[in-house]
C-alpha cells in the first residue's frame, strides 16, 4: 500500500538472507533500502522450517507514542 513503511527480506542467490527497510511510494516500488520514519536498527533475517523470519529493533520513537503494525 503506497505510504507503507516495511521491512522486508528475501533469500540471497547463494542462501544467506537479505534484509533492510524500504518505503512504498508507488504501485511499483523499487523496493530499494530506505529509510523509516521510525529509528530500526539490527535488521536481520533467517529462514527456518520453510518459514522466513525478520527480526529488527524499533525505536526509540522519540514524540511518537505509537506506530501501526501490519502483516
């Protein structure tokens, strides 16, 4: 959804995982590393039983209280 904000990983050509921040800001992202509104530090991802799981850590938010979360 364009306004997104996400993180998003994906598995390399030789298996290692690649993961980062990007914003969607058109209906064809270029799905570049980007960064957030939000501070994240410590991207990382692994795939494990056929599931890809991401890590990263949000924050602080500084005047912001709150974020959404999707999936």
């Amino acid at each position: 959804m364009i306004g997104s904000q996400a993180l998003v990983a994906f598995s390399h050509y030789n298996d290692s995982m690649i993961a980062y921040s990007t914003s969607i800001t058109t209906y064809n992202p270029s799905m570049q590393p980007w960064e957030l509104s939000i501070p994240v530090s410590d991207i990382s991802a692994e795939y494990v039983n056929e599931q890809m799981i991401i890590f990263g850590v949000l924050g602080p938010l500084g005047n912001q209280t709150s974020f959404n979360h999707v999936w």
